[in-house]
C-alpha cells in the first residue's frame, strides 16, 4: 500500500490489487476509486496537489498519471511503459518540471512533467547496481562549493547514495 497527501482533508491511497482510492479523512468516506491493473501491485504514489494529478508505479512496467480531482472521478491520463518491471519509487522534483522514477532494474528514470498528460521521457541515469528505493530533492538550490543547482539524491538497495544535478 502506498499513501499520498492529496489536498486538505484528502488522501490517495494505492492498493496491492491496484486499486486506487480518493478519501476524505475528516468524513471517513471514499469519494473515488478506480482499478489501475497496467501498474500491477502499487509501490509508490505521489500527488501534485497544484496540478490535482497523481502518478504511480508498481510491479509491473508501466508508470501511470491520474486526474484526481476530488469533485470529479480519479481517471487514468496518461501510461508510460518503461522497459523493465518495476518502479519502486517515485518523486517529483519541488519546481514541478521533473518527476523521477528509481527501478528495480538500478535504474533512475527522469520524466517530463511540465505536461503530465505527455510523461515525456527525458534520460535514464545508470549508476547503482540493485533496486532504486528512496529519492529525496533538495528544497532550494545548493551554494556550497562547486555546485549552484538542485539536487536530488537516490538510494539503492546496493547501499550506495548518488547525487544528481539534472536539466
């Protein structure tokens, strides 16, 4: 299962039967709820709250963006087939123009998000050599040393942290 802030009061849970729910958490109510079945077992879900979309990755090769507007229906908007299976973690990039995808396969996938409904892939960055599990951007550009620029940092199960400055 993998939980999202979506808005004030509303949260976007995924399911391991790749359900995905909208609930309002101060009625304790499902407001919606839709079968997304490309994704197989949901791993990671993030929302974009500005936006009112969420995109998801799971067991299977595909990352997925929904429309989550919570006077409307959750619908799925676009998928992305990846080249291998599994997307263990995902994050979006604090200035809204990134969203990364870190695979089973040690792979770090970056997506266009300036236009979710495209999900245009950007590059692939190698470097670990087991699954991708933990993401985390820096809020504000770095001004220590060398570097001037956004940062985001990417764990694996290999033990190993790497550092990326991208776009």
């Amino acid at each position: 299962m993998s939980c999202a802030n979506h808005s004030d009061g509303f949260v976007l849970a995924g399911y391991e039967s790749s359900d995905v729910i909208l609930w309002d958490w101060r009625s304790n109510t499902a407001i919606s709820r839709i079968r997304v079945a490309v994704s197989g077992t949901i791993m990671s879900l993030v929302c974009d709250k500005e936006r009112n979309y969420a995109v998801l990755g799971g067991s299977d090769k595909t990352v997925v963006v929904l429309d989550c507007n919570e006077k409307s229906k959750l619908q799925i908007l676009q998928e992305r087939n990846i080249t291998n299976t599994g997307v263990g973690v995902l994050g979006i990039r604090p200035d809204k123009l990134i969203l990364v995808a870190g695979g089973w396969d040690s792979r770090i996938r970056l997506f266009s998000w300036k236009h979710p409904e495209k999900l245009k892939p950007l590059a692939v960055l190698e470097f670990h050599s087991e699954a991708v599990e933990c993401l985390s951007f820096t809020d504000r550009p770095i001004s220590s040393g060398r570097i001037r620029k956004d940062l985001f940092a990417a764990g694996g199960k290999d033990g190993k942290i790497s550092l990326w400055s991208v776009y």
